[in-house]
C-alpha cells in the first residue's frame, strides 16, 4: 500500500507540472539516477546527450545535498550561540552581514569559473579547464590576502560602523577578527566546488561540506562550551570551530583536485599565470561579483535599519535570515544544476536543451518551495523558539519567517532564471536586475516602511519579500529575450 501511493503521488506530480515533456520519470528511475549522482559515477556526455531528466537528477540531487550542507553551517552556528544569550546572536549577524561582502568575492568568482569550466567542459576541451581552474584558485589567494590583515587589524572600527554599541564591540572583536581572517577557506571553498560543478562534478562538491559540516557539529559545542574542566572559549569557539571545518573541506578538495581524481585536472604544465585567461576570468566574474555584492550591501543596510530596534530585534532577525537561508540554499542547488547544464550544453552546441534543461529546473523549484512556504508558514514560532526562547525574539523572528515566506514561489524562480543567466556567461544582466531590485527599490522601501511609516522590523520584512519577487520577475523577462544562448565565455 505504501508503494501504491507513492506511484500514486508521483504520477500526480508529473501530470500536474507537465514533467512527461521532458522524457518521463518513474520513481524507480528517480532512485537509481539519485543513487549514481551521489556516488559520482555519471558520465560526462550524460549532460549533453543524454535523457534530460536524467541529467537534472544526476546534477541536482548533490547540488542540493551540497547547498544543504552550506547552509547547514549557519543555523548550526547559531543554534549553539544562540544558548549564550541576547547579544550574541546580534554579534554574530553583524559580523556575518560584514563577512557576506567576502562570500560576495567567493560567490562571484564561483559564478564565472562554473561558466568558463562548464563551457570548456561541454566543448571537450579539457586542458584548458584545468588552466582556467589554476586561474580562480591563485585570483582567490590573492583576494584573501589582500582582505584578512584589515579584516583582523580593524574587526572593532568594523562593528562599530556597522551600529554596534560598546557592549557588543567588547564582546565580539575577537570573533569578528577570526572570522574575517579566515576568509581564504571560504573564497577557496568556493572556487573549488565551482571547479567540481562546472565538471559535472557535482558529488565531490557534496561531500566536501558534509565533511567539513561533520567537523563543524562536532567541534562547535566543543569550543563554544568546553568539556571537562575546560570551559571553552565562548562566542570566539565558534569562529575556531568554523574555520576549522571550512579548512579541513579544502583540504579534501585539493587531495581530490591535485591527485588527479577529478574531472578537470591539473598537471604541472598548467601550474602557471596565464594573463588572458585571467583576464577573461577576472572580466566574467567581475558582473558576478558586483551581484551579490550589491545584495550583500543591502543586506547590511537593512541590518543597520534593525539595530535602530534594539537587541532583540537584531537577534530576531538574524535568526530568521538563518532559517531562510537553511531553506532557501537546497533551491540553489536546482539553480546551479541549471547554470551547469546551460553552459555545458550551449557549449556543445545544443541551446534548445540548454532552455529546456533550465525550464524544467524552473518546475521544480516552484512546486517545492510552493510546499515549503506553507510548511514555513505554520512552524515558524517552533522554529524561531528553538534557538532563542525570549518571548520577544520568538514573536519578531516569527513575523520574518512569515512575511519572506510569501515570496517563496517568486524567490525560487528567480535562483533559477538567474543562474543559469550567470550560468551561459550573461552576467551582466543579473548584475543590472539586483542594481535595481536591492538597490533602487529595496534600501529606500525598507527605510521608508520601518521608520517613516513607522512599521519597525515589519517594513524591513516587507520590503524583502517584495523585492525578490520583483527580481525574479525581471530576470524571467531577460531569460525569455534568449541573448544569453548566444554569448561568447
């Protein structure tokens, strides 16, 4: 019986959002194509000549799995210092909202080596993947230098120009340093599983952060609380514990990259500066880049629109950007799965695959998290108390949970209209779109709504929800106009 109704649910699914256009799927076929995209064992002409749900499933069943984990790192982290108290939550989302201009570097050098190595991939250039793959990795050391001795240096002036006051300064210095200085294994972190992604090798990248999240849950309540008669370290422990966990993911990525176990692979020919290529590297990952740095830098604004709020509503809300990251993460598996197939396919000369690959990413990322704001909407006081019981805290964050969550259905879309842009090389377009949607809109909504209208955290909630929706709805329109199909990586 409960076979019966499984087929049942699923022969439902497939003729409610149409999924037979693309070949069918059986349930069975979904589990053993799950099984090989897990386990590594795809090949590469899978992607762009084989049955096209296979090929999604193959691609985003780990990219899932590997944003999963992602995103694991943060409500972990705030689940054990969120047991401190009050202030600590608010130092870690000030912190973190400083740190989000680093994974802006570490994101948008990501988005251009998966379009460059997808594209080389997909073409059977192999060589020249690898040498590109060279490229990001020395771009990445670079920018890690050049960002952790200010980062370690100027943590205090940092948090007080972000509205810290004195209390909290003194309190998270010293975790705001460690974590700014050790954003190498984030920038490399990144790099490297863009590398894996734009392959096809989509399960190395999974099972460099169940390895390095496996480390991190172990070793946070460790440092955070002590063991024994050592008492720990406090708020600083979980800065150790994080770091230590991203450092030990690059190392297994450089043991599989290095040794030849990879699909693009280096050899000593290819160790080397090549200044086209990273000048064309440097040119793609620059829209990238100015992407989530634009996003990232709203979000710092809306975090300095709720210090005006007091503790408590900082805390809140960076609770409830925790688990609408937690949530939101798993979608942009589905959306770097499509970035991956539109590059390797246009590459391989095939872009009406390449539209249909993305289209029915697009499918299913709606249905799921059509579901999931639902389902976010009815445990949202659950989820928020379990990290913090003050009744305050509880009430804002549930507010946030609630109110984002309505843009759910337009926030996956857009994750994946806007990847698989990045994904054939368009990245300017994004880069325009988040100009206008977090920039333009968003930062003047967000003030407008919480202090002129007097709306508080709600107005900032709002605003949030609005503006991503109006992304998706602008990048569908790029997407439909099809330029990206025929731009030159």
């Amino acid at each position: 019986m409960p076979s019966s109704f499984v087929e049942f649910f699923w022969n439902g699914l497939r003729r409610a959002f149409r999924l037979d256009e693309w070949g069918g799927l059986g349930f069975r076929d979904f589990l053993s194509w799950t099984r090989q995209g897990l386990s590594g064992k795809e090949d590469a002409k899978e992607l762009t000549h084989g049955l096209l749900w296979k090929s999604v499933v193959l691609l985003s069943i780990p990219m899932m799995a590997e944003m999963l984990m992602e995103s694991v790192f943060a409500v972990v982290d705030m689940y054990f210092v969120s047991k401190l108290g009050v202030q600590e939550p608010a130092i870690v989302g000030i912190t973190e909202s400083v740190l989000m201009l680093m994974y802006s570097l570490a994101v948008g050098l990501s988005v251009g080596l998966t379009a460059m190595i997808s594209r080389r991939v997909g073409e059977g250039r192999y060589h020249q993947a690898g040498l590109t793959a060279v490229q990001g990795l020395a771009l990445s050391l670079g920018l890690s230098l050049v960002l952790a001795l200010p980062g370690i240096w100027f943590a205090g002036d940092v948090l007080q120009l972000m509205g810290a006051n004195p209390g909290l300064i003194a309190k998270g210095e010293r975790f705001a340093a460690i974590m700014y200085g050790g954003n190498l294994s984030i920038l490399w972190l990144f790099a490297l599983n863009a590398i894996f992604r734009g392959a096809g090798n989509a399960s190395l990248a999974m099972r460099t952060l169940i390895l390095a999240n496996g480390l991190n849950l172990v070793l946070d309540p460790l440092f955070i609380f002590g063991l024994g008669s050592w008492e720990g370290m406090g708020l600083e422990g979980a800065a150790v514990a994080t770091n230590m966990g991203r450092f030990a993911g690059v190392a297994y990525q450089l043991y599989y990259f290095l040794g030849g176990k990879s699909r693009v692979r280096i050899f000593k020919q290819q160790l080397r500066l090549n200044a086209f290529l990273l000048n064309r590297l440097v040119k793609l990952s620059s829209g990238g880049v100015v992407q989530f740095l634009i996003e990232s830098a709203s979000w710092m604004f809306l975090i300095r629109v709720m210090t005006g709020f007091g503790d408590a509503a900082l805390a809140a809300y960076t609770i409830a950007f925790r688990i609408i990251v937690f949530t939101i993460l798993p979608g942009w598996g589905l959306a770097n799965a499509a970035a991956t197939l539109a590059g390797q396919n246009i590459g391989a000369g095939f872009p009406q695959r390449a539209r249909e690959a993305v289209m029915l990413c697009l499918r299913l990322n709606v249905a799921f998290y059509g579901l999931l704001s639902l389902f976010l909407w009815w445990a949202s006081p659950w989820l928020a108390q379990q990290f913090n019981p003050n009744p305050e805290v509880v009430k804002t964050a549930t507010l946030g949970l609630r109110v984002i969550s309505l843009g759910y259905i337009f926030f996956s879309a857009g994750m994946v209209f806007g990847q698989s842009l990045n994904g054939a090389g368009d990245t300017k377009s994004p880069m325009f779109i988040n100009l206008i949607a977090f920039w333009a809109i968003q930062i003047p909504l967000a003030f407008v709504l919480a202090n002129t209208l007097q709306l508080g955290p709600l107005g900032v909630y709002a605003s949030i929800a609005f503006c991503h929706s109006l992304y998706a709805l602008m990048a569908g329109w790029v997407f439909r106009k099809g330029r990206w199909a025929k731009i030159s990586v």
